[in-house]
C-alpha cells in the first residue's frame, strides 16, 4: 500500500464555485483513497471508487451522493496520485470540489514530487475480456427532459452522441490507451492520441512531459451562461482554454495544438484508477466521457470472467 510520508498542503479555487479550496493530503494505513468533507461536521470518509460515483454529467467525476456529502471533480487528483504510484491517502477537502489549480494534473504531480512515499506497487486489474459501452447506454439512463437538452445542443453544435469506450486485453503490459475527439470546431477537429502507462520511470517522465499540463477546455460562451447559472466561477485564462465563439480558435495559446485530447487523456487515467489499480488492458475512447469510463468500470467488475486481481504489495 504505497502512502505518503507525510502530509501534503494544496489550496485554490473550485472551478464551479470559484470559492477558495483548501486540501490536506494524508498518509494512509488503510488501502484506497478516500475524500473527507472538513467543512461537513462529522463527515464519514468518501472512498473515490467507481461504484460510488455519483455525477458525471457536469464534464466532471463526483465522488459520493450529490444529496450528501460528496467532492466534484477529482479526475485530475485521481491521475496524478496514479502516475505517482499513492493507492492508500486521505484527502481532506473543505469545498465540494478539489481546486482546479492550472487546469490540468502538473501542479498535483510537482506537488506530489516533492513528498516520499512508502515502498510498495499498486495492484493490477488485468482484463480478460472484451467490455464496450456507447453512448446510448448513458442518454437511456437519463430523463427525457435531459435527453431532449442534449438533443437541442448537439443539433445547434453539430455534435452527435455517438461515442463509446472499450477495454480489452493486452496481455497485462499496463494501461494503454487510445483516445480520439471529433469536435466541429474547426481548432480542435479530430485530434488522437495514444499513452501506455506500465510503471516504468520512462512512462511515468512521458506522461509529465507529454501530458500532465493540458488543461480542460471549453467554448467561452459555455463558460459565461455557466457562471450565469452558479458554475464555472472559477474558470479564467489561466485554467481553461477558452474557445472563441466561432471555433476557429483559442482566447489563450495553446502548450500544444492536439492538448484538447491530450488533456483527455488525464481525465481518463483519472477515471480509471477509481478502480483501485492499474487497469492492465487497452482503452479505446471514441468520443468518451466521464461517464462512459464509469460506466466501462462497471461494466468490467460486474462479471468476475472479466478480470483478475494480482496484488503487488
């Protein structure tokens, strides 16, 4: 059960509320990671796993019930406590939501650098079957009010919900994943990317080097009727690459020109270690979504023949 040393300070705003955020990683005894709410008296300990997420459709991953205590967008926490090699912390959070930081894991992970952790592997879930979701499978779960709200934008955005996630085995060599976005704004297009995590230091350097600084990113005319409706507040140039209204291009520059998918990228990893460990089996994400990999997760567990568990610590 690989664990910090010692305890590890961030602090920053929520990119929803835009209150200030405070949050005190812990060293840990106990196997997973877990969310506390210090601003909630009393408040039980979160387990950041798939089968206790709660929200995944405001672009983000919630941890525990949005009626109770819960914590928003922990994907980029989730990935760079990953590429890390931490399975066992305790994540104490004053605000519904982890600070946005720079948008994107990089300010986690240097964080996270400077601390010693304990000597230890994370599990390995290796995938023995082939599980596929689409996108149909989220929008039936939904309300036909919600449905019809994602009809009427793809319609004025020229998107479609045609996605879909899928893992399958490759014979254990670590989490590979294959991702592509297809946008109809023209600056983003479609945009591929592949990452093969096998917890090598050559991987872990690739995915700080290639990856860990592309930030999220949205039109900026979303983000202005977000904030207009209590979200987005914390959203600015700094942690959001803002697209201008007619797509062509960017209100900020660019690290590189495919970061769009490579920040997803992130947020999948950030996802898939709500497993528990190293999900050891290529990802294909199409179009995918926080939802979609949650579902992917669910999808692998609900059939022991899908999986096995070797354990390295």
């Amino acid at each position: 059960m690989p664990t910090f040393k010692k305890q590890i300070k961030l602090s920053g705003v929520g990119i929803h509320s835009g209150l200030p955020v405070n949050v005190v990683i812990k060293p840990s005894k106990e196997y997973g990671i877990f969310m506390r709410r210090t601003d909630i008296p009393d408040s039980e300990l979160i387990p950041a796993t798939f089968d206790n997420v709660g929200e995944t459709k405001m672009r983000n991953t919630t941890i525990g019930k949005t009626s109770a205590a819960h914590v928003q967008t922990i994907e980029h926490l989730m990935a760079a406590l990953f590429i890390m090699g931490v399975d066992s912390a305790i994540v104490e959070i004053d605000n519904p939501e982890t600070p946005i930081l720079d948008g994107s894991a990089d300010e986690f992970i240097k964080a996270f650098s400077k601390v010693e952790k304990t000597d230890g592997n994370l599990k390995k879930i290796i995938v023995k079957r082939e599980v596929i979701v689409k996108a149909n499978e989220v929008l039936k779960d939904l309300s036909k009010f919600v449905r019809l709200k994602i009809w009427f934008f793809n319609k004025i955005s020229g998107r479609k919900s045609d996605g879909f996630v899928k893992l399958s085995p490759n014979n254990g060599k670590g989490l590979e994943i294959d991702a592509t976005l297809v946008y109809p704004e023209k600056i983003i297009g479609k945009q591929s990317c592949s990452y093969l995590f096998d917890g090598t230091k050559k991987s872990i350097q690739d995915f700080i080097k290639n990856f860990a600084r592309a930030r999220t990113f949205g039109k900026y005319s979303e983000w202005e009727y977000l904030k207009k409706r209590g979200m987005g507040r914390g959203a600015n140039e700094n942690n959001v690459i803002a697209l201008n209204d007619a797509g062509d291009g960017t209100l900020n520059k660019l690290i590189w020109p495919d970061e769009f998918v490579r920040h997803k990228i992130i947020d999948a990893i950030g996802d898939m270690f709500t497993s528990g460990g190293i999900v050891c089996g290529k990802l294909e994400s199409y179009k995918g979504s926080h939802a979609l990999n949650n579902l992917v997760l669910k999808k692998l567990f609900s059939d022991k023949e899908n999986y096995d568990i070797i354990n390295n610590n």
